[in-house]
C-alpha cells in the first residue's frame, strides 16, 4: 500500500504511464466503457511539456491508467489527438484500449474445418501473438469439432464475437497487475461469475456521498418474454430423421408466445427435456436463445463512486433494497468518468442474477453470400483423370478466395452438388473431375451452409458448344462418351458413342469426326465384340414403314413367304414319299412357324423384301441344336472354290422331283463308297456306263451280271453262264491258254469314326463324360465310387508350396528379403526355347520350383509331397501357400493299352472339349475333388470326396494355359480379381534351377503319409470332425488346367489353398470398454505390449455384419471409428480424414517401422492368435490395433 501511494502525490489521483516512451502524461479528465463480450476502450484527456509528441512515441504501446482507489487499467494506445497548446503545456486526448481491439484492423476471408468453436478462437487470438496468460477458456461443455466455420468480410474480432455468439460463450477482461496487461477469461456458464461483489446501498445527502463506496439510485425496467422456443432443421446425412426441439427454460419473468427458429445449423435435435442438452444440438440452441430472451426481461442501472466494479461481477447491495436486487445483479456495462478536479462517477448496467439461466451475449447474424462463389473441384491427385467423391457421392473443392495452403482434396468439406433430376435409385451425375470450375451457393445465404450449384467452363476448360456448332446440344464425359443430337434443319441426327472399341450408335443424317457426311438412316457399330440381344424374340426387316407408321412387330409379310414355301414344300415331301427317297422333317419347320415364328417365342427372324445376302471374310456357320432348313420358291445354289463336304450322322438323301440329278467330276475322280453296307444302282430306263477308257469291275467274292434272265458269274475259279436260249459268239479268233487268275486290286476302307453317342431326347451323351474317375470303376461306367479309397485309384497326385508369408494383417510390411534367385531363374527361363513335358518325360529326382512373374505379388512353388512325372515347373500367386496336383489315372503312361486300369477313353472329356469349356467359362465333371483343411492340432491337410452325378460338387472350372512368349511359359490369370497370373507352367527347369532355396519364412511341410477319398453323406451330421469332414462350398477351390494342343501337355487337376483373409466371414467379439484419461491410440499402449483393442462401441456396431475379405472389414471398423468423436479428438485433422474414408492413420515417428526397403507409417490391425493356428479373422476381441514397430517385433523378434 505504501509502494502504490507514492505513485500518487497529495492532489493525484490518476496516473498515467505509457511504456517505452518518453512522453509524462498528467491525467486531466476520462471516459471509460467496459461491457462483456466487448474490448474495453478508455479516452483519456491528458497535459504533457512536450509540444509535439510523434504519433510512434504512443501508438502501438502498452499503457496502464492507475486510480488512487485501486484501479487498474492495462492496455494497448490505439489512438492519439492533439487538442491544444498553450506557452505551458500542450492538451491531447488517447484512447487506451483491449489487445482485442488490434484484432478489428484484420478483416478476411477464411475457412476453418474439423475445429470446434473455442478451437477456432484460440488460432485467431495466437494468429495475432496471444499466448497462454493472455486469454483463458473457463468452459463447463465440451463443444463438438464443427465441419465448416466459415469467416467472411469480417474482422477477426467481428468474427470470434459472432462464432462466441452462435453458442452462448461471453467473454470478460480481468487485469494482469503483474505483468501490467489485460487478460480474456471466456466462459459459458454461472460458475465463472464473479461473486462476493458487496456495496451498500446508499441514496447519498445532496451532491456528497461521503466518499465511501456504494451504490445508489437503482431504476429497474421489465418486460414480457418469449415463453417457448422451438428449434426445426433438416441433415440431409439422415434426411428421414427428426430435427424439432422445443425447450421452454423456468424463470421469474412474465412470458407468452413461442418463438420458431427454423435453419439453425445443427446436427442432431438433442433431447429437449435436459436442462442440459447435448452441446450444439437443437434443443441446446433452443436454450442459448430463450435464455438470451429472458436476459432481456429485465434490466437494472444503478450509479456509484466505487472504481472496481467491473462487468462479469454479481453485485449484492447492501442495505434496504428492491427485490430485484435481494440475489444479487450481474454487471454487463459500466462505464466511468472522472477528472483532475472531480471524483469518479461510475454508471452500472447489468439483470438480476438467477442460477436457473445464464447471461448470453446478444446472436450476431452470420454474413450472407446471396449469390455464388467460384471454386475448383479438387483431389487427393493433381490432374486426377477421375473425379474423387465419397460415399455419399460428394465432392471436396479449393474456393478460391481461400489464401491458405492445404494438402490437395482438404481445401474443403464434402460438398453435394445441386442435379437436375434426383430419387432413391435414379438420378443424374455426371461427375466432375479435378480442376474443373464450379460455383459454391450457400442454403438461405448461409456461409456455413455451401453446396455446388453448377458447373462453369473458363478459358482452361471451354465450352464445347459455341457459335461454331450452335445447332448441337451434346452431354460428353471427359473419356470421350458422348450423346450429341443435331438440330440444323435437313442434317438431324443423334449419335451415342464411347471412345471403347468406337462403339456408336448413329442415327440421321450422319457425319464424320470432320462434319462431312457418311450416310443417312442408322448405324450400330464397334471395333469390340457386338451383342445383339431380346430375351423374348427378335425381329430384323427391311420391309418399310413410312414414318415410322404401323405395327413395330408388324411382320406379315415375313410370315406369309415362310407359310407359302412350307406348303410348297410339303407337295415335294410328297412326291419324295412315293418315290421312297428319304422323307425331309417337314412337320418339325411347320412345327416352328406355328410355336415361334408366328408369336416370335425366343426365336429370331429376319425378312427383306427384295434380298438378303451374308458375307464373310474368312468362314461361316450355320448351327442348330435340332434341324436346319433351308427352303427356297425357286433354286438353291451352292458354288464354292475349294472343297464342298455334306456330313451326316445317319443318312443323307438326295431327290430331284421332276429334273435330272446330275454328279459330275471335272477333273477328279469320282469315290462313291458303301463302307459297311451294299451300293445300289438303279434306273427305270436305261442305265449307262461307259468310259473314255478302261472299265473295270471288281468283287473280291464274286461278279454276276444279269440281262433278260441270262447270266454270267465270275467268282474265285470258276466262270459261269446261262441262257434259256440261244448262245451267240461272234469273234475273229479264239485262243485257249493254261488256267490263269487275275487278284482284284486291294481297297483300303478306314475304321469307323469314334463319335460320342448323345440320348436324342436329352441330348446329352449316354455316358456323362468325367475328367478323372476311380480305377474300380468298370468299363463304360462313370459312376461315383461309394467307399473309401485312396487317391492312387484316380491319378497321380502331387502337392506344392511355397515360403510362408505374413498372415496376420494384409498390409503394413513382410518380411524385406530380395527373392534374388526367382529373378535369376525367371530370367533364365527367357533365354530357352519351350520344350514341353510329355507323358512319357521321366520325373525329376529332385523337387522342382518355378518362378512367376518378377513382381511382389508372385511366388515359387516346391514339390512337398507325392510324385510328379511331367519336366517343368509351377508357380502360383504369393497368396496360394499350397497346390495340389493330378494327373487323371487316363494319363498315367505306365500303364498301356488293354491294361484293366484303363477305361475306355470315350468315357473321358476330349481335350478338345475342355478347351472350348475354358474359353467360354463353363464346368467339366468329374468323380473326385480335393481341399484343404485344419485338423485339431491345427495341422493342414487334405481330403478327397466322391462327387456324385447331379450333385453342386460334380463341377469343376476349366482355365486355359495361355503361353506368355516373354516370360517363357504357360500362364492362367482369372478374369477378375487378379493382378498377375494365379497358376504358371514352365515347361523345363531353368539352368540352376534343379532345388531353389528360398528367402524368407520356411516352407510348411505337409505330414500326411496318404490322401484317401470318401463319400459325401446325405446327412452332414455324421462328419462334423476330422479325420473326414464334409467340404463346404468355399472349400473348394479348384481348376482343370487344359494346355494348348501342340504343347504335348495333358490336362491337369489342380487344387489352391486359399489365404484365410480372403474367405467371406461374419464379425464377432464384444471388445473393450476404454477407461482413462490416456488418448485410446497413445504410444504407450500401441508401441508396446499386444496393442490397443477394439473399442467395445466398435464391436458392438459390427456384430454380426457379413464381411467379404479381412480387407473389407478393415476398412469398415476405421469407417466405424470415424464416427466417434471421442476416439478421434486426439487425432490431427489428416487422420481425422483419412480415418472417414476408411484408411489407417500414421503413427508418430517413434512407432514407425524402418526397414533395409521401406518405411511404414500407419497403424496395423494385428491377430493375437495368428490365422494360420486358427485365430479369428473376423473376431474383434482377437485383434489389436499396433504401429509398425511392435508389428514387426511380435512376428519377427520375438
């Protein structure tokens, strides 16, 4: 008290002190305003020597106005005026205000995402260099990260008091008397009040109060108050949700009327019955604003002489006072006047203090945007070629008055984009790729509220319809898909087309990529495959239909040329009859007019008026599962320049009604054979033969001629003739010699075709053809065996493997080690000419490995069991770690021809047939199949089942072996879901390459001392356990690998163990409940030990849900886990993103993984119980979330 009285001398009683200046101020008068939620501001007139005091001596520094009863003012000079000079002494005036103050000189456009309001604060206030002991956040509510928060043409004070506004935090200044500066304390609640603020209540006598502190001359003001408020948005993210809350806050005031707020911005109602809603939620701004409408209900203004009083006070007066002020007043204005030659007048604004509601400051409106703004949709990759949406189809765009530098794909929320046409399954989007410009609007004005409005072209994007081709209306997609229709009278025309194969569908007037015409009428056309296709019938006609009049399946006179030819031909089956030549199947063509032509039931027909010709470069068939027909009112000519062959199963007829038959050789010769039956000729007049040359007749039993009832045979021996009458001989000599034959010439029939014989009813082969069956089958039979056997009874079998991967996570790190000699081999394998591996080729003494394509995602294979008689080598992908091989008994070359374990070859699929198979995708049978599965101990092994005609196992997939020139060998990559090969073949084993070691994990060897198979039961109960379960459906996984015809190579039976994160499952597991203060993902918990569990809220949203890959549902549980602001607070606003689209976020560098070859970043999902000893793939509590090094440590250093 002594060190604070010496600043004052006898007649002082303000001071003022100006640091870092020279200037010695003498306080002449005052004025000072101090409001919540407002900086304060002093003008203060004062007296200085100096004549003419530079604007930089006081503006910008730091001053403290001092008032000998004890009050402090620190602040910032903000402005200075000169008022006067005399001989003595010059006059200004300065305005002492807040630090926050500075803040109204910074006016902006920004945009601040994933913060919370207090968050978005505290960046403004250290922006402009306040630290910790300048401000101080008292809150009682946690508020909730916000998407968007936008600033617009606002100061930064304009914009922190009107986000402070939006949710009811006020804001008060204390002073720092140690440091000599102001403080902000912000707080959202009565507890941060300040209490035990007594004065008397004293009406002072005349103009003299005495000078002690009091209060007197309280005036008091009420009004009527809103009694309800109610609160309705909508959340386009759950559209169907209610959004009302209705919240009516119990005070003192007399209320009426209900006041309806519609749009204000929040994410969920909230429970409207809590005094204590949820933070941001409906019914809490419901509460913010009633409670601001009771504030204004009353209001009180008393007057003092006391200089400590201060706004964000609870004033109780002392004394005999009104009932307004029995519980106290709390102060939101007071200001201050005071002068050299007068004591300080202190004016107090402030409402009666209750605990049921708190003082909030007065809603500053959000700035409007009534128009657009320009912006460019944006993505995680610069020039992305494809447009980068979310799930819910939005985009992210970069504003372009935003100034501040962000990854790309975060310079905004996710936006919806305004369409035409929108419904639950139809719509429109066509979608936007980055850098394309787009203009932002804002729901009712509301800069908070942006979605895209449209799309604009600029001078880097322009306008493909432009006075140039006015007269086109064209939608066309950035790969060059286009729909463009032409309007210019006389050139119509509509083209639809993808850059694909230039698949097109033209029609009008038609014109080339230069605008010169091609044609009129209709195209459909394409590099590519084309597919015409009506499930119903189709009709194809160049019969007219003027402008476009009539029936569309008006197809009469199709119709009637067809039922013509059909009676017309019925006349020839006749006449055919009567001569007892072959009858044709006209009853099966009148058949078809009747039941699909006429009603065009599943049939195709095609009519032209004047003509119809099919061309084609190369061949041309004509194919039917029953008859072909072929009618015609006039000739039928088939004229071809090589070689005309009729095939017939069974007969073939040939009738000629009323003209000649005529089979005439020009050159050639002429073979007419009856391989297994007799030759007839016969003519109803003369029948000629004779020759330019020799004629010669030949049996090899006997000959007999016959004319008019004489003979003469020629048979082995013997010559004989006879007549009834005369004998005539007429020649020039006759000459006798010894006894002399002469051997007929030899003719060398072929053996009859092998065809596969098919039921005529069904269709199908009589015998059902197998790949592979058991050699106790007999003879003709394909039958599936009924008892156990072993696999020796069906092929030769062989199984391979491959180094054992981690199977933990599917992502993250394996084990880093160069797979030198794979490179080596594969690379040798180039150098060498195929050679393929026939059945006769001997089997390798050693184990064999092949090399797959030189990339992360191939393997080698080793021979682990059994034996194998082709040279060559497999390879399968790195997620294969075993296949099984075989080889059906039919191939085995060890036992020949006539041996009892050979069946009869026509009971096996034809080579042939299964290549044709392969390339349409379709299935062979066959009466063994093979798959893999854990036995109790964990130990893998595999089985064998009889597979029974008409059962869902009897069907095997058939690949073709594709010969890849570069790499040197025989390849089958599946058509979806692959990114190489899944099954190579080298036909020989490179140089070296007799026993490759392998680098990495060893290879699990397979202890199983035989293979047996056994039936399927019809009731699965009785094979619940090993040693013979019952396969399920995802069990087997299995090919028939068919090889090219010249290759020499049989086709092979193969069977993959599949990785276990592939194989569709359902989550289950309950997780943990998290407890503590410690954020859920803190180093200490996922650098060491077993990790971090799942979160038992996690678990409890995906039980249950059906999964199809670990891949799947590892996407989904950080999806989960995006949705949960208390497991996310502590992550950065990057893994808060990368978190939503369902990545892994990246650990701090001290978790990392740093390898010889890579580094790894992110968090790893990592099973306690490892997959391959039977862990849950799908069960949460068998899982841990780790950073890369404790990943790398539980599987490798441990």
């Amino acid at each position: 008290m002594d060190n604070w009285s010496a600043l004052f001398d006898g007649q002082t009683r303000y001071v003022l002190d100006i640091n870092d200046s020279t200037v010695k101020a003498d306080v002449l008068r005052f004025r000072g305003r101090e409001a919540l939620s407002e900086p304060f501001r002093w003008d203060i007139e004062f007296t200085s020597l100096h004549a003419n005091i530079p604007p930089e001596q006081v503006l910008m520094k730091y001053a403290s106005l001092r008032m000998r009863g004890g009050k402090n003012v620190h602040g910032m000079v903000t402005r200075l005026e000169w008022l006067s000079t005399s001989r003595d002494q010059s006059h200004y005036r300065l305005t002492l205000s807040s630090r926050l103050t500075l803040l109204g000189y910074t006016r902006q456009c920004a945009v601040f995402q994933n913060l919370s309001v207090p968050e978005v604060v505290e960046q403004v206030l250290r922006k402009h260099g306040l630290e910790g002991p300048d401000f101080e956040f008292r809150l009682e509510r946690t508020y909730p990260a916000r998407e968007l928060i936008t600033q617009w043409r606002e100061t930064d004070l304009q914009f922190i008091q009107r986000i402070l506004s939006e949710v009811g935090i006020y804001w008060r200044t204390e002073m720092d008397d140690v440091h000599g500066l102001d403080t902000c304390i912000l707080a959202d609640s009565q507890l941060d009040y300040q209490f035990d603020v007594q004065l008397p209540y004293s009406e002072p006598s005349g103009l003299f109060d005495g000078a002690a502190d009091s209060v007197w001359d309280v005036r008091t003001w009420h009004n009527i108050a809103t009694g309800t408020v109610a609160t309705r948005d909508y959340n386009y993210r759950t559209a169907t949700t209610p959004m009302d809350a209705t919240v009516s806050v119990r005070s003192d005031a007399v209320t009426t009327g209900a006041h309806y707020r519609y749009t204000a911005p929040y994410r969920d109602a909230g429970d409207d019955t809590s005094p204590e809603p949820e933070t941001e939620s409906g019914a809490f701004y419901a509460r913010i604003h009633h409670e601001r409408e009771l504030s204004r209900s009353a209001r009180i203004h008393l007057f003092s002489n006391t200089g400590h009083l201060t706004p964000g006070q609870v004033l109780e007066p002392q004394g005999d006072v009104i009932t307004a002020l029995k519980e106290g007043v709390i102060l939101t204005l007071v200001t201050f006047r005071g002068a050299r030659d007068s004591r300080l007048h202190v004016s107090v604004w402030g409402v009666p203090y209750t605990e049921r509601y708190c003082f909030r400051p007065a809603e500053i409106p959000r700035p409007l945007i009534p128009g657009t703004l320009p912006a460019r949709i944006e993505s995680r990759e610069k020039n992305d070629i494809y447009a980068h949406l979310d799930e819910q189809g939005r985009y992210r765009v970069r504003l372009d008055f935003d100034r501040d530098a962000t990854d790309p794909g975060y310079g905004y929320l996710w936006l919806r984009m305004a369409k035409p046409t929108a419904g639950e399954t139809s719509g429109w989007h066509t979608p936007l790729t980055d850098g394309t410009e787009v203009a932002i609007a804002y729901s009712n004005g509301d800069i908070d509220l942006p979605y895209i409005a449209c799309a604009l072209y600029d001078s880097e994007h322009p306008d493909h319809v432009t006075r140039d081709n006015h007269t086109r209306n064209v939608l066309r997609t950035p790969a060059n898909n286009k729909l463009r229709m032409e309007d210019r009278r006389g050139e119509e025309h509509i083209k639809l087309a993808t850059e694909y194969g230039k698949s097109q569908l033209n029609s009008g007037h038609m014109v080339d990529s230069q605008g010169q015409r091609r044609g009129t009428g209709a195209e459909l056309r394409t590099d590519e495959h084309g597919v015409i296709r009506a499930g119903k019938g189709l009709f194809v006609s160049a019969d007219a239909q003027p402008k476009a009049q009539g029936e569309a399946l008006d197809r009469d006179a199709a119709l009637k040329e067809i039922d013509r030819l059909n009676q017309q031909l019925q006349q020839l089956e006749i006449a055919a009859e009567k001569a007892q030549a072959l009858k044709a199947d006209v009853d099966s063509q009148i058949q078809m007019f009747a039941q699909r032509l006429k009603p065009l039931n599943e049939a195709l027909l095609m009519t032209a008026p004047e003509g119809m010709a099919l061309t084609s470069g190369e061949d041309m068939q004509l194919a039917a599962t029953k008859n072909v027909a072929v009618n015609a009112g006039g000739d039928i000519s088939a004229g071809v320049t090589g070689n005309l062959t009729a095939l017939a199963g069974e007969k073939l007829g040939l009738f000629a009604r009323s003209g000649q038959l005529s089979l005439k050789s020009g050159e050639g010769a002429i073979d007419v054979q009856a391989q297994n039956a007799s030759l007839r000729l016969f003519a109803e007049k003369k029948l000629t033969l004779s020759s330019a040359s020799d004629i010669s007749f030949a049996g090899k039993k006997r000959i007999t001629l016959i004319g008019g009832g004489s003979y003469l045979r020629l048979e082995a021996g013997k010559v004989e003739y006879g007549t009834t009458a005369s004998y005539m001989r007429k020649v020039k000599r006759t000459m006798a010699a010894s006894a002399s034959a002469k051997p007929a010439e030899a003719v060398s029939l072929p053996p009859p075709a092998t065809m596969r014989e098919f039921n005529p009813e069904t269709l199908t082969p009589w015998v059902t053809p197998v790949y592979a069956k058991s050699c106790l089958k007999e003879k003709g039979c394909t039958d599936a065996g009924t008892a156990e056997e072993p696999v020796d009874n069906f092929g030769q079998m062989t199984i391979f493997a491959q180094p054992v991967e981690d199977d933990c996570c599917g992502y993250g790190h394996q084990h880093e080690h160069a797979d030198d000699e794979v490179v080596q081999h594969a690379q040798s394998a180039k150098k060498r000419k195929p050679d393929a591996g026939g059945a006769n080729a001997p089997a390798p003494a050693q184990a064999t490995a092949a090399p797959l394509a030189l990339g992360a995602a191939t393997g080698v294979m080793t021979q682990v069991w059994g034996e194998w008689s082709l040279t060559g080598v497999l390879g399968a992908a790195r997620g294969i770690p075993y296949v099984g091989a075989m080889m059906s008994a039919l191939y085995v070359p060890s036992a020949g021809e006539g041996s009892d374990r050979v069946p009869g070859r026509d009971e096996f699929w034809y080579e042939e047939e299964l290549r044709q198979k392969a390339l349409t995708g379709a299935k062979a049978t066959t009466r063994v199949r093979f798959f893999w599965r854990q036995d109790e101990q964990g130990n893998m092994r595999v089985y064998g089942v009889h597979t029974g005609e008409g059962t869902p196992y009897e069907g095997v997939r058939t690949a073709n072996m594709v010969w890849n020139s570069e790499n040197n060998r025989y390849e089958f990559t599946p058509a979806h879901g692959a990114d190489g090969p899944l099954i190579t073949w080298t036909p020989e084993r490179p140089e070296g390459s007799d026993l490759p070691s392998h680098t990495g994990s060893d290879i699990r060897p397979i202890d199983q001392a035989t293979i047996l198979v056994t039936p399927i039961p019809d009731g699965k109960d009785e094979y619940t356990t090993p040693p013979f379960p019952v396969p399920e459906e995802r069990d087997l996984n299995d090919y028939i690998l068919v090889f090219p015809a010249d290759s020499g190579i049989k086709p092979i039976y193969v069977y993959l163990k599949d990785d276990a994160r592939n194989v569709p499952g359902e989550a289950t597991g309950n997780g943990v409940k998290l407890s503590g203060d410690k954020p859920w993902l803190d180093m200490s918990v996922t650098n060491s030990g077993e990790g971090a569990p799942i979160p038992s809220q996690i678990a409890d949203k995906l039980r249950g849900q059906k999964f199809n890959s670990f891949d799947d549902f590892r996407e989904t549980i950080w999806n989960e886990i995006g949705r949960h602001p208390e497991l996310t607070k502590d992550f950065t606003t990057v893994n808060k993103d990368r978190i939503e689209d369902g990545l892994a976020p990246w650990v701090p560098k001290e978790g990392q993984y740093i390898g010889p070859n890579s580094i790894v970043k992110k968090f790893a999902i990592h099973h306690v119980v490892p997959i391959k000893d039977g862990g849950g793939v799908y069960d949460m509590d068998n899982l841990r979330i780790v950073t890369p090094k404790l990943h790398d440590e539980i599987h490798y250093r441990r």
